[in-house]
C-alpha cells in the first residue's frame, strides 16, 4: 500500500506486481511512473484516485484487473504497452475524462477503435472510455462478445446498434448509461443477462428480437421508462 502524499511516484525498478488497491483513494497523485519489470496490475490497483492524470503501462506488464483504474476522473492520458494479454472487468469504468487510449503498434492482442479498446481482432469489447463524446455507436460488424461493465457509465452515448454476432448480453455489460435512449440488436441475440441495462434512466425503447428465449429478471432494474417491442 502507498500512503505517500506526492503528485509523482515512481515505483521502485524491481517491482513486478502493484497489489490490490496498492494505490486506492489516494488524491494526492497526479502521476506514477512504472517500472520496466512490472507484470501484473492487480484488482483496483489505481481506483478512486481522484487526481490521477497520466499513467504509461510500459511493454512488461501482461495482466490488468479488473477495475485496475476505476473512477479515476481525472484521468485523460493513458498508453498501453505491447504485451498485455489479460484485461479484467471495467479497467477504465467511472474514468469520465478519458476520450482515447494509446495501445503499442506492436500489440497482437489490443486495439483502440472509435473510444473503444477491443481485442486486435475486434471481437470481443473490454471497455468504451468513459470520455467518448459521439452520441451514437454503431458496434463493429466483427463483436461477438462485450465484457461485463463494458460499457458501464458511459454517460454520451444516447443510440446503440448492437453487432450481428452477438448472442448474449453480458451482466452489467451496459449498466449506468444514463442518457442512453434506444437499443437495436439482431436476430442472434438468444439471452439478455443479470442487469444488462440496470439503471439506464432515459432507456425509451428496445426492440427484443424473436430469437431471444431468456431474460432475466434483473436486466432492466431502474429503466423506469422503458417500453418493450416484441
């Protein structure tokens, strides 16, 4: 644990795991700067720093947990090294301030498409950033999965069309997106998970596609306006 009280820190060169909540509720932090050893970003390693406003993930780290910079909402500059394998969660969830991402050229695993970081093939979604402005998203033809709390808080985004691939909408994958209005997803769409959509407030409409055969009973906590088209 850091209990330090300076704006920049630089963590010692023989450090290869930042522990959980290493650095967790600490608003004295603008910047830390990583060792070229590090590995392994563990669960909310960075969360709730409130003044955090850069951090570079140098080419050694593999592994980022989940919510490894949760609610960070001042964070804006961020660069991914080329080997990181492993994303948990809604690394960036809550992170109001980040627009766009960095990810190495030379990374075979990670993209950053359109406010998006996505695997390289761009089939599965890790995270929308927070900051994204545009209104809109049309999802790339290639998704076949969206992770849980990937699109969490995304408070811009007002219409979505979901890609053709998808079959089942993750837990939480789309929770707490507060002005978003109208859902379009496809035919292969055959379950809708444990709060998909909880607390979308100014959700009006969906279509649910004749394909789908589970709801559950969580999945639209909190869309008070919601109305459904069958």
């Amino acid at each position: 644990k850091y209990l330090g009280t300076s704006e920049v820190v630089y963590v010692p060169d023989k450090v290869q795991v930042i522990a959980q909540g290493a650095f967790e509720d600490n608003d004295y932090i603008k910047k830390v700067v990583l060792p070229s050893r590090l590995i392994t970003i563990e669960y909310n390693a960075f969360a709730e720093c409130d003044n955090l406003l850069e951090i570079d993930i140098p080419d050694s780290v593999t592994t980022i947990g989940s919510a490894a910079f949760a609610n960070c909402k001042s964070l804006c500059d961020v660069s991914i090294g080329k080997s990181v394998e492993e994303i948990g969660s809604g690394i960036f969830a809550g992170c109001s301030s980040l627009k766009d991402l960095e990810v190495s050229t030379k990374s075979t695993t990670l993209t950053c498409l359109d406010g998006v970081l996505m695997s390289a093939d761009r089939s599965y979604i890790y995270q929308m950033l927070p900051g994204r402005e545009e209104p809109f998203y049309i999802m790339n033809d290639n998704v076949e999965e969206v992770g849980q709390y990937a699109f969490w808080g995304c408070r811009n985004v007002e219409h979505m069309i979901i890609s053709d691939k998808i079959e089942v909408i993750s837990p939480y994958a789309f929770s707490n997106m507060e002005n978003l209005k109208s859902v379009s997803m496809s035919f292969a769409v055959t379950e809708i998970d444990m709060k998909a959509f909880e607390d979308c407030i100014s959700l009006e409409q969906i279509y649910i596609p004749d394909s789908v055969v589970e709801i559950h009973e969580t999945a639209f906590d909190g869309c008070s306006k919601v109305q459904f088209y069958t």
